[in-house]
C-alpha cells in the first residue's frame, strides 16, 4: 500500500485552519521531505504557512467548475510531481428544518463539502493516473466525518454531505484500484479547530474535542502505514462497529458483479 512516506509532492486543500494545515505542517516535516502545497481562500493564512515551506495557492474551493479545472491545471503544470492529494476543506452549518431553512446555505455546504472535492478528484485522476502508470505511488486522500456514520439532527445538511462523500470514497476505491491509485479516508472524530467559530459553538465543544495533535499523531500514523481508513478515538469506534461490517459485503458486490447497479 502507497504511504505518505513515498509522496513526492502534496496537495491539501482546507491548509488554513484547524485539521489542514497540521496535516500540511507535518506532511512537510516527513524525511522524505515532500513538496506541500497549501490552499485556502485566507491570504494571510497561506502567507504564514509560506514561512514553513509550505507552497500557498489561494482557492475558493465553492467556485465553478471551469474555475477549478484552471486551478487544477495550473496545479499540475507547475507540480507534475503531485502524487497525493489530500482534501480537507470543509464547513459546517446548523440548520432547523421546523423553521425557515436557507437553502442557499444548505446548497453552499454540500458545494463545499462534496462537490468541490468531486469535482476537483475528477480533473486530477488522469495526471495521477498518467503518474501511478510510471510506477510512482499516488493517493487520494479524503476527509470525512464521525458524523458520516450517526447522523447529529443539529447539523442534518453537513452529516449528509460526510454520508455522500464516505459512499463516494468506497466507489472510488474500487474503481482505480485497476489505474494503481490509493483512495484513503480519513474520519475525524470531534477535534480541535476553527469548524465551529461559525456557529459560535466552540466554547462549548472545545471541552469534548480531541487536541489537534493528539489526532494529527494519529492520523500522520495510520498514513505511514498506509491505512485505507484512518478514524481516531470515537470515529474509530464507531468505524468499527457500523462500518467495517459493510466492508466484506461491498467486497463482494465490486467482485461478484461490478456491472450491477440498482
Ligand atoms: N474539527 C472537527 O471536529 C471535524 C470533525 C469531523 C470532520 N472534520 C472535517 O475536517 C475538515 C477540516 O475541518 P477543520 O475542523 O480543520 O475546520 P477549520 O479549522 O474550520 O478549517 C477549515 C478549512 O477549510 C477551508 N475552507 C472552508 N471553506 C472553503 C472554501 N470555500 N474554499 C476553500 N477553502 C475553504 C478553510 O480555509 P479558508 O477559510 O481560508 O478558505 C480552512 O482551511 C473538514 O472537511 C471538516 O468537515 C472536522
């Protein structure tokens, strides 16, 4: 299996705050002394991560998809060493459907949670898949969430999006194991960062949460191992428990008949 450690170059997205940019801050620490390309919409923010080595391109991830296939364009051009990709940025909102529902927010959060990071893992495939084909190891690395397994009714918009691109992550795994690309997930259980400065719920969260480098470790473990999943703490638990059992079966239904749709 494909480990952080073989990555030559890295992409994450969502490098600006919280889960990111630790990522990003210890992806460029590794031996093999990676490139690390940082995103965010936050000038200042890539600016600072500038001063660690880390490459900034500013992107609003909530953008066209002309304006993405351009980012990823201009990422590949000056990058045709980007072997892994690792898609972090994210938001979350509260929504109450008793009451009046903004549904440009609703449509705003799954933009930016799932079909951003569809969209640009479509425009990226054929380079890393023109990459894996040369015999380099190449990753897609996605983000998701503890609440992709149990829903919380506070947030019904944002667990949804998690569900999605959990689903999306298994599908992709199996469909590019053939072009020799590695699709990982990661699942966050509660953790220490700017996700819920929004809501102003952080004061309150910040008591249950998980310290950023407590799950960073964890996570910057299980990616050297080159785990397909990488959960910590609850979402480990409740990985396995609800999870891992569909595993087998997906196994089988991608082996038995992958021509089967319903
Ligand atoms: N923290 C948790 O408890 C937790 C739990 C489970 C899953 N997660 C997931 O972990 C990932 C990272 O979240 P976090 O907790 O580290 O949150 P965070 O501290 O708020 O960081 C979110 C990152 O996403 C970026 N981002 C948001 N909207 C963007 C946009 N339109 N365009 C480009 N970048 C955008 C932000 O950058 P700019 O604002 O600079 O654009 C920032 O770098 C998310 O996918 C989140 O859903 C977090």
């Amino acid at each position: 299996m494909p480990s952080i450690l073989d990555s030559k170059c890295i992409l994450v997205t969502g490098a600006t705050a919280g889960i990111g940019r630790a990522l990003a801050l210890e992806t460029a620490k590794l031996p093999s002394k990676p490139k690390v390309i940082g995103c965010g919409r936050r000038q200042d923010r890539l600016d600072q991560l500038s001063e660690a080595g880390i490459e900034g391109m500013q992107l609003d991830v909530n953008a066209d998809k002309e304006t993405l296939k351009k980012f990823v364009d201009d990422l590949v051009n000056k990058n045709p060493d980007l072997d892994t990709i690792v898609l972090c940025a994210g938001i979350q909102r509260q929504f109450d459907f008793q009451k009046e529902v903004d549904l440009d927010a609703v449509s705003l959060e799954f933009n930016v949670n799932y079909f951003s990071v569809v969209t640009t893992i479509t425009y990226l495939i054929p380079h890393l898949a023109r990459l894996a084909a040369t015999g380099r190891k190449c990753s897609i690395i996605t983000v998701t969430s503890i609440l992709s397994i149990i829903p919380k009714p506070l947030v019904p918009n944002y667990c949804a999006t998690k569900a999605a691109l959990h689903s999306y992550t298994m599908s992709l795994r199996a469909q590019l194991q053939g072009a020799n690309i590695h699709v990982a997930e990661i699942v966050p259980p509660l953790v220490e960062s700017e996700l819920h400065d929004a809501q102003g719920t952080t004061d309150v969260l910040s008591k249950f949460w998980m310290p950023l480098d407590e799950f960073t470790n964890t996570v910057m473990e299980g990616l050297k191992r080159g785990d397909t999943v990488v959960a910590a703490g609850n979402a480990k638990n409740d990985y396995e428990q609800f999870e891992h059992p569909k595993d087998t079966a997906f196994a089988q239904t991608t082996i038995s008949a992958p021509e089967y749709v319903n």
